[in-house]
C-alpha cells in the first residue's frame, strides 16, 4: 500500500510506492538532467570528466550524480572518474557503502579482536583446569 510522504525536493506531498523517492514532477526533472549528463558523458572526450566538470558542464548537482551512480545508473567501469563518497571517510568508491580501505580496515579490527578473544578464552579454559591432590586418610 502506498504512504504519503514529502517531496524531498520541492516539498510536495507524493504516493510512495517504494520506486520513486521523489514526486513525479521532480522525477521527471531529474529524468531530464540524467538525459543530459549521459549525452555530456557519452561523448569520447568526456568519459573521463570528473564529477566537478560534469556539476559545472551540465549544472546537475553532486548528490544526484552520487545517487545515479549507487544505483548503477552511471556505471564506473565506463566513466571511470565517477563514484560516490564512503559512508566512512568521505572517499570516493564505485561498490558498497564503503571504500576498499575502510573495508580492509574493519576486517583487520575484526581480525585482532577475535584473536585477543580467543587468547583470552584459552586463559580461562586454563584458569579452569582441575587439580587433583592426595588427601590422607583419617
């Protein structure tokens, strides 16, 4: 079932549907700029335009472009200049929500974590150990 929601762009009240995050006017406003970001960006001299050339070329903005290209809209591999930033450190990735060194960062920490939590459940599986001892009889 569809939910009333506000237009994040111009603050329009819209059925969403889960397809469209905007109302169908601003949809297709921003179908109109795409159009004219591909057009830019086909042309063989300006694959390799970074996103600032495009922002001043075409007058598109940053986000749009980042969101056009998280969801594969733009593609990286045939504009290789184009990304969206790390949900992290701001960089700029072509896949997922963080850059290649954020993710190697994370599984490091998680590496060291899980070798000091196994270090210290072996301490505790010694600390534990059972001591026999001859007792005398009465």
């Amino acid at each position: 079932m569809a939910e009333l929601r506000d237009c994040p762009t111009c603050g329009d009240f819209f059925n969403y549907t889960g397809i469209r995050d905007v109302c169908a006017k601003c949809a297709a406003n921003e179908e109109k700029m795409y159009e004219e970001v591909y057009r830019f960006l086909r042309r063989r001299e300006n694959r390799a335009a970074t996103i600032e050339r495009i922002v001043e070329v075409t007058g598109v903005t940053e986000t749009l472009l980042h969101k056009w290209v998280r969801k594969g809209r733009l593609q990286p591999a045939l504009f290789p200049n184009l990304g969206y930033p790390c949900d992290n450190c701001g960089k700029l990735t072509t896949k997922g929500k963080l850059c290649d060194r954020c993710t190697a960062d994370i599984k490091n920490e998680l590496r060291t974590f899980e070798a000091a939590k196994e270090f210290r459940d072996n301490l505790e599986a010694q600390n534990r150990g059972t001591y026999l001892a001859d007792r005398k009889p009465e």
